[in-house]
C-alpha cells in the first residue's frame, strides 16, 4: 500500500519542467492523505499519461488541477484541465492502442491512456472521462475500490 497523495507530490514534481516548458500551470490542487493497494511504479505511470496528456492537449496559460479526494463516496485521482477536450462519441474509443483522435494538435502513439487503462484495471480502479469543471477541458477521474477499514 502506498499513499496516493505522496505519489501525486512527486508525479507533478516531475511533471514540472515539461509543464513550465508549455506554460502551463499544474498544481496539486487538493491532497487528501490516503493509503491505497497498488505498485508505486505502475501508478506512477498511470498518472503520469494523464497529465501528460494534459498538458500536451491544453493551450498555453491555462491551468491543470490534480486532486487527491478521499471523501464519504470514494478515493479517486483527478485530472482536470481546460484544453481541447474530447468530443461524447470518441471518449469510448481513446482508450483503445494507438487510437487518436483526428486533427490531435500534438504527435503521439495513442497508448498513453491504453496504458492508464490497463494499470488501472489491474488495481480494480475505473477510468471515467467527463467535461472538465470549466467551460473547456477534459477531467479524468480515476476511482479506487473501497477497501476501508
Ligand atoms: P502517447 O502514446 O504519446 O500518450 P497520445 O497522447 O496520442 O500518445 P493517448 O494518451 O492514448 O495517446 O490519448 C489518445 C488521444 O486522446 C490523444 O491523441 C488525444 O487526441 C486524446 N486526448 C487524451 N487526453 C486528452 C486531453 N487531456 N485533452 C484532449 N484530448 C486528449
Ligand atoms: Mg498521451
């Protein structure tokens, strides 16, 4: 078990200069301190193509929020921005390798959120898309299952 918000400290630390380089603001918005079951590395990886995308998808001089809620409903990690987006009808297909959306600004392999996916799924954890809380922007929220104490 590791603390998730210990790991989303460090992903967005190492996120930085990428973040800096793109003049994007990332921060940690919130940190609720909470234990999950899961491999430090894979996690890692997980949230790393989240922001990735993020910040590879948002213009410049916007904002990326990544929150660590542990509130009465569940754990989850979220990534919101207010970038381009993705559209209802791709937001099945994203996950699927090498799938990209047409007209992506940015150069890719489409297998950062196969990825995700994939890590997820070995944690029993669920990758839902939604729009991001601003009038733009994506938020990818990533929920834990509920092993409390
Ligand atoms: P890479 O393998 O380098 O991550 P990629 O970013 O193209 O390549 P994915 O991370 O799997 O691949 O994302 C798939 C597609 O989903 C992207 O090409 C992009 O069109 C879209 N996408 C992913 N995240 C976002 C986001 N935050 N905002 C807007 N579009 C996104
Ligand atoms: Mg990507």
């Amino acid at each position: 078990p590791l603390f998730l918000d210990d790991l989303a400290r460090n992903v967005v630390a190492d996120f930085a200069p990428l973040a800096a380089n793109r003049h994007v603001d990332l921060g940690l918005t919130r940190a609720d301190h909470v234990l999950v079951a899961g491999a430090e590395e894979a996690l890692r990886i997980l949230l790393g193509n989240l922001i990735d995308n993020a910040i590879r998808y948002s213009p410049t001089n916007t904002r990326i929020d990544v929150s660590v809620v542990n509130d009465a409903k569940t754990v989850r990690l979220e990534v919101n921005d207010t970038g381009t987006g993705i559209a209802l009808n791709e937001r099945g297909r994203v996950f699927d390798r090498f799938y990209r959306v047409l007209n992506s600004a940015e150069s890719g392999s489409g297998l950062g959120l196969a990825i995700a996916k994939r890590i997820a799924d070995q944690h029993q954890a669920d990758i839902t898309l939604s729009d991001g809380d601003g009038d733009m922007g994506l938020k990818v929220i990533v929920t834990f299952p509920e092993n409390r104490e």
